[in-house]
C-alpha cells in the first residue's frame, strides 16, 4: 500500500527519537566509565583511562567472557533447532496433544527464574551432576528454547500449508518438504528466535546464578560487584560489551552482504 | 501411558544428561584446584594473582556472593562438592554451616597461633570463631567492622548522630529524608534496637508490637529501600537522603576513599544490649565439607596471613574494611593516611567499645514475617 | 494427510518435549513438593502442611502480587502502543533503516540489564546526567525523578521493549499486502483496515509480544529494586526475600506456585480468548 510521505518521514523521526532514548542510560554509563570517582555527580570533573586500562589488564574479564560466550553460543544453535521443530508442533501441525503442549511449554516462561535456577541445582545434585558451565547451558535452555519456539511460531501461524502440500503432490518426500519449503519460509523467525537466544542467554543472571558451579560469567560478576564492590570497572566493561558487539555485528553484516554480493555474481557467472 | 519402552528411553535420557556433565571428577585430581566463595575482596587478581604464582599448575577461581544467605542457600542446594571455603558472617558459619555439616573444623593446632597476632578483641581465639562446645576452630578471622547506619555529616553532625542513635530516623524531621539499606538481617537488628529491644534476648508479644510499629514508621519515613549499596551512597553524595539506616564502614569507605568524607559510619553512644547499641560483623572463612577436598584449601588461609596479602584484602576493589590483623606493625605500616581515614581508624577502637557482636537473633523468625509484613505496607 | 499431520506433530514436539521432560518437570516437582513442606526445613523428608498458602492469605502478599500484575499490565499496554508504529514502519515501510534499528536496539542488549538500569539511575537521580547539566548550564534546579511507582512502570517498558517490538515486527511482516490493497481498492477506510485486517492478520505476533512482555515484567524484580527504591514492593521480591533472608524455602515455594499458578491461569485465559487457529484461517 502506498505511504504519504509525510507518514514515511514522521515515522523515521519516530523511530529515531525511541532509538535515542534506548541509548541514554548508555551514554549515562560511558560518563562513568571514565570518572575518577566512583560515585558520581554530573557534570564529571574528573575524567581517566584507568578503568579501561584495568579491565583489558584483567584476566578475570577474559575469563569471563569466554564462559558466557561459550553458552550463549550453544543455548542459541540448539534453541534454533529446537525452536523450529517446536513451533511446527505448536503452530503449524494439527496433532492431537497439541493444546496441552502449548500449554506445557509455557510454563518454564511463567517460573521465577532465580527459584527455577535453585530448583535445577537440586535437581543435579540428585542426579549426582557437580554443576559446571555445561550444566548452565541446561538451565538457559529450559528458559530459552520455549521463548524461540513461540518467536518461530509466529511465523510458522501465518505461513500458508498449502506451498508445502503442493511440494508434496509434487512428489517431495517429507524431509525434502521441510528442507526446501518449510525451513526456508521460517527462516527470518528462526534467526529472530537465535537472536533472541543468544542475548537472552548471554545477559542471564538468575538462571546461571546457582547452575554454574565455581565458573562464572560476565552478568554474575557484574551483579555481584554492583552489589558488593562497585568501581567504575563495572560501566567500563559494560561500554566496552556495546563497543565489542558494535564490532562483532558490523563484520557480521559486512561479511553477509558480501556473499550475497558473490552468490550473485557467481549465478549471474553461471548464467552466460 | 508409561509402559517399560518409555521408562527406559526416560532412563537413558538421564544417562545422556549425566554424560552431559562429563566423566565424574577423579578422587584424586583435586590437589591443584581451589574453590572459594567469598565476599566480595579475596576474588579479585591482586589477592588470586600472588596465590596463583606460589602455586604454578594450580586452578584457582573465586566468586564472590552478595549476601550470606545466597551463599548458603548454593550449599545447601548441593553445591558442598563444589567449594572448598566459604566466607561469611560469624553466626551464619557457627550457627548455620556448621552445626548443618556444610563446614569442618581446620587443624586448630597450625592456625591458633596466628590469632595471637590479632587485635587484643580476637585473641585466643575469637571466641565466635569457634564452635558451641569451644573446641573446634571452624574458620578464620580476618575483615571486620561495626554497622549500625551511616550519616553526611555535612547535614547531620556525627555527635548529634551518635547521641540520638537509632532514634535519629523516628524523628518527624527526617522523614523522606534517609534510605534503607535492605539487608534484612541487619534491618532486623538495627530495628529491634530503635525500639530499645535486645534482638539477642527472647522476646514477648509487646515488644513485638513495638517492633512492628517502628519498624512501619521507618519505612513509612524513607524516601528509598535499596539492597544496592552503590545507589545508596549515590543517593547520599547528591543530596537526595541525607542518612541511610542499616550501614557503617563497609558501605562508607568505598565513598570515603573518593574523597567524600562526610560519609560517614556511626556507631550510637549507647543501645539496649547490656547499654551497647552498635553491632560488629566479623567474617569467618571456613573450609567447606567438601566429599573431595583439596590441600590448598588451608593453605590459601595460611596465605592470606601475609602482612602484604592482608592489606590487599583490607583494600579490594570494591570496600575497603579494617583487618584483624592490624595489631601486627608490619601490617599497619603499609596504610597511608587516606586509607585509615576511609576506615574511620581513628575511631575505630572507641565505636568496637561500643558494639556487640553480629549473633543469632533469637526472635529471627517471627521479626522477619513482622519486617516484611511492615515493609509491603 | 491427518495421519501425516498427527505423526509430524508429534515428532516435531519431540525434541523440546524432551528436553522439558529431563529438566523441566523435575524442578517444578521439586519446587511443588517443598511448597508443602512446613515452614524453614530444607529437604523434603517432612509431612505436608499446607502452612505456607495459609501465610500467603494472611499476611498481606496478595498487595505484592497486584502490584506485580497491575505493573505488569501498565508496562505491556504502553509497550503495544509505543511499539506498533515502530513495527509496522520496520515491517512494511522502511528498507535498510529496519536492519539499522534491528542492530541499534540489539546493541543495546549486549549490556546486562542491571547496568542499563543503572544507567538510568545516573540519568534521572538528582544531581544525575540530567539534572546536574541542568543545573551547571541552564541554572535549572530539579530534583530526581526516581523512587516511585510511575518510574519502576518505566522500568519495565525500557527493559521489556524488544521483547514487544521484535514479535511485533513478524507478526505484522506476516499480514499479505495484498489482502489491504484489496481492501483499500474496495473503499474501506484506514481505521477499517487497522481493525479488520491489519490487527487480526498480525495477531500471532501481536500475542506473543504481549504474553512475553506481560509475564516477564510480573516477575520482575530489578525495575523495582533499582530504580523504584521499592516504592512497593513486588512478588519477586517477597519471593527472594523468603528464600534468602527468610530462610524459609517452603515459604519461597509456595509463592512461587502462586505466582506460577495466578500468571499461568491469566496467560491461558487470555490465550483461550484470542483463537489463533480461527484468525488464520487454519480451522478443520
């Protein structure tokens, strides 16, 4: 349908004042990275580099970040798989225990995570698990791989049974189907969903707080000094997170607009 | 249905789920890893550093937790076989952990001389650092430091702070003007002593009465309740309180040491235990009943004797807290002026005169359902 | 067909079930059987005693739980509101400026949520970013604006925002254009189309952006914390506060299932109102 202009323009503005306001409380931290004194009144009088310096000096910060990447990373490829399998079963497929498993996974959703983190502790131990970085990943996914299902199924509600039937009258077997149609139809929720994941792992406190044994990641650290052992280290790691992940997504989008741009090529290579 | 198929997939299952956590440690392998669950302080690198460069080869990692109970509650909830000590507030180790088997005694005979080198209050040894029957020394002594709430002098004199005690925040003229710094044990404590009760006495049904109307009146007056120290002291450095109830050097110094000493801890003059109204907290660092325990566990005390080690301790990163040991002059000496002033030295001994130990509040139980019933209100 | 549906349907739901079978059912019990424990034991080798629902009903926790829900609901309508001009732009209007807000607002996520608080915090306290330019430059004396119950509702928005906006996006990328030109040709008015196409034909995404955001701010606990001061407090917290300074995890327990029954019970209701299956036209 077509936009006025002026509609077009208003909501730019729109999106462009919310993008600001979600960067204030940012712009509040970078300020206190860089003072002196750890409690703060604005303006700051007293700038330095010291915190920066400390916490690319610190092996606990690297230490930290490899423990919560590793989880994030495997929290986010399973919730994915799990989460397209689990949103076909939610939304797509009429099946007979459907409405109780609508209901069934939603439910880890509506747990106190810190309360779900402490029973998943006792659980554990009666298993006889001593509780590690691995054992968090456990403890992410029964949180995590429901959200990615219901962000898949929003997709995996709307899209239209009757592209994969038509697949199937063509003589494509049901795994053909899945591949070919239905994987690449709910592919931008499946990403979503990873997206999700990956962040809702990576920033999780309650959860790792009693599943990762004597390792521990950046948000229980972070919690633990805001709490205990404020310094100005705390908004310096936190900036230097928005600087790293600006990083990480600008190679990320560079690299996939670049193969596009050579997928392209090559097919238009292979067309001559 | 679950038929025997579905029992034994469930079954392998959990196998696949114990694989997860690989192969079980070997009773052996721990001679070279320590685990340590503590206050904020012995988990930074300057105290891990050193350890870790005595012990080449050795795994050491340390967390630290943001309140006694949520250390507990990890070993309670099994993590036992995960850490070797814990670090806590003494009555929480004598009268929780230990009588629990969540700790064990250490070797009293290679740890008692070092109390000799402590303050005059902890020698002997510390008589809470040992347990019921005085026969075991279930942990170590080394931060201290007396709490009871915290003032900017430039709004409230410290002697008119001192003089009113805890009565300062039932006064009409501060109300909106002070935060509560949630930590419920110690709100409790300090509560009890607003209303002129002994927390460390049994109590009856009309001093419940009076705890609970002051204990309204305290959060009725305070413009903010917080867990959050930092917010705390922000809050008090801009103007927006001008006191907070429930504090003292561990929460003051951080601020102090910025250059901000009209923050200050305060100790009242006099209080309804035996005349005293300040209370001391006293960490204890435990060896963990680990099924699997390592050797460094005691050597890591030892280690954090050393006059340097004790300094670094006293100062972390995050608060900075007088230590035991600086009775020893090899450890006093390496404090400057700034930093003695950030832990209030110079009045430390007459406010310890003035406090009792942090012990077991024997009303515990019902004051928190009265707290918590006071605090949603 | 219906047989292929059925087995697929269920091979599909396999893994996940699996996975909550393992690690979500045993906790739940756990967590059920120790709400009727009595009160401060930490095993639960005790009779059952149904002590701590009693506790909930006496001592006043149903505030904490309203104010729990009552936020929760604030938060997710402001959201909705603010969101669906935002998601409907990204959806359907913007081209490359959809990714460059999809990055912005990730970015943002990379920080943990008590330190964007805590940015917040430093913006708005007296003597903050805010107030303390103000005063220096402009010769403006404010004071802050925190500590109370509009700000904690704040709070949730902030934190909560993706959690509206991304479902929201897919939901309404979902809607075929075709359906509206069609509409649109036909004479119907704009307001007409937002309410009879625009809206139902989004409304997977629209319900799990409003089921998230709603059950995660009534179960939150920092907003309050942080920024609220504990203006009042909230379930979260009592639940914390039971399980930590109580010492009392059969107390903890209880709350927890009552807070997991009441949002549970909500949820559902509210599921069962919205017929997906219907709106969709995947009926029979």
């Amino acid at each position: 349908m077509h936009h006025p202009r002026s509609i077009r323009i208003a909501l730019l503005c729109y999106g462009v004042t919310l993008i600001v306001f979600l960067y204030l409380p940012l712009a509040a931290i970078t300020f206190a990275s860089f003072s002196k004194a750890r409690y703060l009144t604005f303006p700051i009088r007293r700038y330095t580099f010291q915190w920066y310096e400390k916490a690319f000096a610190s092996p606990t910060v690297a230490d930290l970040l490899t423990t919560s990447l590793k989880i994030a990373i495997v929290v986010t490829v399973i919730s994915m798989v799990v989460g397209f399998f689990g949103a076909l079963a939610f939304a797509r497929y009429r099946w007979r225990f459907r409405g109780a498993f609508q209901k069934f996974i939603l439910l880890p959703i509506f747990f106190p995570q810190t309360v779900l983190g402490l029973a998943l502790l006792m659980w554990f131990n009666a298993v006889g698990i001593i509780p590690t970085w691995k054992t968090a990943i456990v403890a992410h996914l029964v949180w995590i791989a429901p959200i990615a299902t219901l962000i898949v199924a929003i997709r995996a509600y709307s899209f239209d049974p009757a592209l994969e039937e038509a697949a199937r009258d063509m003589g494509a077997s049901t795994w053909q189907v899945l591949r070919e149609v239905t994987l690449p139809l709910l592919w931008p929720g499946i990403v979503s969903a990873g997206l999700f994941a990956f962040l809702l792992s990576w920033g999780n406190f309650p959860l790792s707080l009693f599943t990762t044994g004597a390792d521990l990641t950046l948000p229980e650290w972070l919690y633990a000094k805001m709490v205990s052992g404020y310094s100005p280290l705390v908004p310096a790691v936190g900036t230097l997170s928005v600087v790293g992940s600006v990083i990480l997504i600008g190679l990320g989008t560079a690299f996939v607009v670049w193969s596009n741009r050579r997928r392209a090529a090559m097919s238009a290579g292979a067309e001559d | 249905m679950v038929n025997r198929r579905t029992f034994l997939k469930g079954t392998a299952a959990v196998a696949g789920l114990a694989a997860l956590a690989g192969p079980r440690r070997s009773w052996a392998g721990r001679e070279n890893e320590l685990n340590i669950l503590c206050w904020e302080g012995y988990n930074t690198d300057d105290v891990l550093g050193p350890f870790r460069a005595k012990h080449p080869g050795s795994r050491v990692r340390a967390e630290s937790g943001t309140s006694d109970p949520d250390m507990i509650n990890k070993l309670r909830a099994g993590e036992v076989n995960v850490w070797d000590l814990i670090n806590v507030n003494q009555p929480w180790a004598r009268n929780q952990l230990y009588p629990e088997g969540l700790i064990k005694p250490l070797n009293r005979a290679r740890f008692e001389p070092y109390f000799d080198l402590m303050l005059p209050e902890f020698q002997g040894p510390y008589p809470l650092a040992l347990d019921e029957s005085g026969k075991e020394l279930i942990g170590m002594v080394q931060r201290f430091g007396p709490f009871s709430f915290v003032v900017n002098t430039d709004k409230i004199s410290r002697q008119m702070a001192e003089d009113q005690g805890y009565k300062l925040f039932l006064d009409p003229k501060m109300k909106g003007r002070y935060g509560v710094l949630t930590y419920d044990n110690w709100n409790i404590m300090h509560m009890c002593m607003a209303a002129d009760l002994n927390p460390f006495a049994p109590l009856g049904e009309s001093d419940f009465a009076k705890f609970s109307k002051v204990a309204k009146a305290i959060f009725d007056g305070a413009k903010l309740l917080t867990d959050d120290l930092v917010g705390m002291n922000t809050a008090l450095i801009n103007g927006e309180i001008d006191a907070y109830f429930t504090g003292g050097t561990y929460t003051a110094s951080p601020a102090r040491f910025d250059g901000q000493t009209q923050v200050r801890g305060i100790t009242p003059k006099s209080g309804p235990v035996n005349g005293k109204g300040g209370v001391v907290w006293v960490e204890v660092t435990s060896a963990v009943n680990n099924p699997d325990p390592t050797p460094l566990a005691e050597d890591f005390l030892e280690f954090v004797q050393q006059p340097e080690i004790c300094k670094v301790v006293a100062f972390a990163e995050g608060t900075y807290n007088p230590v035991t040991q600086m009775a020893n002059p090899k450890v006093m000496a390496l404090f400057d002026k700034d930093e003695l002033d950030a832990i209030q030295w110079d009045s430390l001994p007459e406010e310890m005169e003035r406090s009792v130990d942090y012990q077991i509040v024997v009303d515990y139980n019902r004051l928190n359902e009265l707290y918590n019933a006071a605090k949603r209100s | 067909m219906d047989r292929i549906e059925e087995r697929q349907g269920l091979l599909s739901a396999l893994p996940l079930s699996v996975l909550m079978v393992l690690i979500f059912v045993a906790p739940l019990i756990v967590v059920a059987v120790f709400s009727i424990m009595p009160p401060r034991v930490f095993d639960v080798l005790h009779m059952p005693s149904f002590e701590n629902y009693r506790i909930f009903f006496t001592q006043g926790y149903y505030r904490s739980l309203g104010w729990a829900l009552g936020m929760a609901a604030m938060a997710t309508v402001t959201l909705f509101v603010i969101c669906y001009p935002l998601a409907y732009a990204m959806a359907k209007i913007f081209k490359k400026f959809t990714l460059i807000i999809t990055i912005a607002v990730v970015v943002t996520l990379f920080v943990s949520e008590n330190i964007r608080l805590f940015g917040w915090v430093l913006t708005l306290m007296k003597g903050g970013l805010i107030s303390g330019y103000l005063r220096t430059y402009a010769g403006i004396d404010i004071d802050g604006w925190l500590y109370n119950v509009p700000v904690i509702v704040f709070g949730l928005v902030y934190v909560y925002f993706p959690f509206m906006l991304f479902p929201l996006v897919q939901g309404i990328s979902m809607v075929p254009e075709e359906v509206r030109q069609a509409a649109s040709d036909l004479g119907a008015s704009r307001t007409r189309i937002f309410f009879e196409i625009d809206l139902p034909l989004a409304m997977p995404g629209i319900v799990v952006g409003s089921l998230l955001t709603f059950v995660l701010a009534a179960g939150a606990m920092a907003e309050s914390k942080l920024l609220g001061g504990q203006a009042v407090i909230v379930m979260a917290d009592e639940i914390e506060a039971a399980f930590t300074f109580g010492q009392n995890w059969s107390l903890g327990s209880a709350l927890a299932m009552i807070l997991i029954l009441i949002i549970g019970s909500l949820a559902f209701f509210a599921l069962s109102r919205v017929d997906l299956d219907g709106i969709m036209g995947r009926r029979g």
